[in-house]
C-alpha cells in the first residue's frame, strides 16, 4: 500500500495569472523533503491562468470550473482528491518564504492536538500584516458599528476582535488565521467536516476554525513560517461586489452560529449605524487627502453594507 503524501497544497485561483506563476513557483522551491502535491481550481478566469498552469507547470494538478464556483466549492473539489495527510489552503496572491511548509509541517508533527497551523503573513515591503482575529461575536459587531474598535484598537475589549493588543510575533494558540494560508491536519478535517459551500467567499475559514475548535483541536500561529502575501488580486477586481459578499456571508456566519435571532440583530446593528459609518467615512475623507475614486469606494461600501443588511436572504 502506498504511503500517503506528506502535504497538499490546494490553490483556487480566479484572474491572479501573474501572481499565480510566482506563488507555485515558490511551492516548487520550497518543497524540501517532503514528498507533495499541488492542485490548482480554477474558478472560470478570463486571463489564461488555466492555459498559464498547463503549460508552464505540468507537474501541477488543474481542475478548472466554467464559471466561478466561490471560495468553499472549489478549495473542496480539490480536498475531495487530494491525498496529503496535511492541507495547506493557499491564495494566488502569495510567495511561500523558505522553509515555511517543513516548519509547519514538522509543527503538527510535534504537536499532535494542533489541528491547523498558520505562519507570519508579510506585506510586499515586508511589513507583518496583522492575519489573526477571535471569533466575531454580537459584542464585537457593536464595537465595529460605532467605530470604537478602530479608535481605540488596542483597547483589550474594544480592540478584541481584531486582537490589537497583540504585535503577531510570538507563537500562540489563536481563533482564526487568515485563510490565505492555513495548514490543516486531514484527520481534523475529516472530523470537522470540509469548508460549508454556503459561504461563497468570506467567513468560510472563519466557520471552518470555530468547527475544528468546536471538535477540540487547537489552531497554532507560528511566526517562525512567513510568507509573504500581495492581497486583493482577487477581490480587489470588484470592490463593490467584494463588500456585498463579504457582508451576506457575515449574516450567513451568525445565522449558522447564534441563530435567527443573533442574525437580525447584526444586521439591526448595520441599519442604525448607516448615519453613524457616514459620519466617520466622511471624517477620514477630510483627514487625509485621496483620490476622488476612492473616496466613491469609501462611500459605496457604507451604502452597499445598508442595503445588504435591507436584503432578505
């Protein structure tokens, strides 16, 4: 019987061809020892990376959708096929810094309890990009709606959520990394059930966290892995778009979560805070100066976070 690979590295890729070639380059170079596979969804790009893949990296593994499938749908075609006994889910927009995936790998090995793993997130200029946060809560959308959390970000209550008080440079046991890349145990997996395809895209690393913490495991940050990650390439394509999914996927977490009820009284929260989020919008616009076209996004997210709290569904 063939032994299982060490690591799975699943990528879902939408329009990210030039940074697509640079993240699974930095896969094949920092793969090391272990003995790994790659796979690469897809999601319906209109920008060659489909044909990109094939031609230059025919060792890597393609599964490519017609159309855009979200996050959760294709991370799980692949994890359906895959065959390591770890999982990194890894975003496009990203660069694998050396050693990272034998640090993470050797972490769960070292730590049997650690269900998922996540390193130090890097900004181009080599700034850490701040990647951890606990779990949102009904508190912690009251902090975010009257705009406290960011006043006040370090604030041990008010600053929680986003973890503020804390600098991401010392290993730690924490709620949910960011998704761009998170290393997942398959056994914990298996136990907690793969991503939940309701979540189009956002908060599906966040669900999938609280089951992993809910079925025991601990999630690890370590800082000695970095990567170093671009954001956005994505997402940023359509911010309006972006914001809308972001927020319908928000209510979807807390109607899963905290029920009905905890649902509508997030979005409550987002009603009555319109005028309150147009005040502070409006501040930052007048603080600093900015393009006119993004002052429009600064405004247009205000208004479609209204209108997705309005929407039913």
């Amino acid at each position: 019987m063939d032994q299982p690979l060490d690591l799975s590295v699943i990528i879902v890729n939408w329009n990210a061809h030039d940074y697509l070639v640079e993240c699974l380059t930095s896969v094949e170079h920092q793969a090391g020892g272990l003995s790994l596979e790659a796979w690469v969804v897809d999601n319906g790009s209109t920008d060659g990376s489909a044909e990109l893949v094939e031609r230059e990296f025919p060792g890597v593994k393609l599964l490519v959708n017609r159309e855009n499938r979200g996050f959760a749908r294709a991370n799980n075609q692949a994890l359906s096929l895959a065959q390591g006994r770890y999982l990194l889910f890894l975003n496009p927009d990203t660069r694998l810094l050396p050693q990272v995936l034998s640090t993470l790998t050797q972490f769960l090995d070292h730590h049997p309890c650690a269900g998922a793993v996540a390193p130090q997130i890097l900004s181009p200029e080599g700034c850490i990009q701040p990647s951890c946060r606990r779990f949102p809560t009904l508190g912690t959308v009251f902090w975010e709606a009257t705009g406290l959390d960011q006043i006040f970000p370090r604030h041990p209550l008010l600053g929680r959520y986003l973890m503020g008080d804390w600098d991401h440079q010392t290993l730690r046991q924490v709620d949910q990394p960011m998704g761009a890349c998170l290393m997942v145990r398959r056994t914990a997996l298996d136990q907690a059930g793969p991503f939940d395809e309701r979540f189009f895209l956002f908060f599906e690393e966040v669900d999938l966290c609280r089951r992993l913490k809910s079925a025991g495991w601990d999630i690890y940050f370590v800082p000695q892995a970095r990567i170093i990650h671009y954001g956005g390439q994505s997402t940023g394509q359509n911010s309006r778009r972006t914001a809308w999914l972001f927020h319908r996927s928000r209510y979807k977490y807390f109607r899963k979560h905290f029920g009905r009820g905890g649902e509508w009284l997030v979005r409550a929260l987002m009603v009555v805070s319109f005028p309150w989020q147009l005040v502070l919008r409006l501040g930052l616009v007048l603080s600093k100066p900015m393009e006119r076209d993004r002052m429009a996004r600064h405004f247009s997210a205000v208004v479609v976070q209204l209108v997705a709290a309005l929407w039913p569904g």
